[in-house]
C-alpha cells in the first residue's frame, strides 16, 4: 500500500487540483481517493491493473464530489433569490 501511495499521491492531487481549481477541494479529493482505494484493497478482490482501478476511483469520487459542490451553490443561490 506504501508503494502505491508513494507512486501516486502527487498525481492524484496535481490531477485534483486541475479539476478543481482549489488546493483545498484537490486535498479532500485525494484524500478521499486513498481511502476508497485502500477500503477497495481491504476487499483482497484481485485486480488487473492497479493504475487503472485508481483512476477510475478518483474519476468517480470527482464526479460525486463535483456534484455535491454543484446542488450546494444552487441551494445558496436559491435561497439567496428568496431574500
């Protein structure tokens, strides 16, 4: 797991950070990432390629993450219009 987290961190956050526009945001982010990758590896599911299952993992958790920021400015903005 070491390995893997030493291999990848600063791609995983420099990626982050690109998609984010947030160093913040992009910490979260790969935070969350290692986790999910590391609760994924606790499963001992065999994987085929391990670089490809990080992406996709960091793909996906973006696009929750994404989402989540999205319906928090909408809410604001309609609650703004209603003051």
């Amino acid at each position: 797991m070491d390995k893997i987290y030493d291999e990848y961190y600063y791609k995983i956050y420099y990626w982050a950070v690109k998609k984010t526009n947030n160093k913040e945001d992009a910490e979260d982010l790969t935070n969350n990432v290692f986790i999910a990758i590391f609760d994924y590896f606790d499963k001992d599911i065999n994987v085929n390629k391990i670089e490809n299952l990080i992406w996709k993992i960091a793909y996906n958790i973006w696009c929750a993450q994404a989402k989540n920021i999205l319906k928090k400015r909408i809410i604001y903005h309609m609650m703004r219009n209603l003051i």
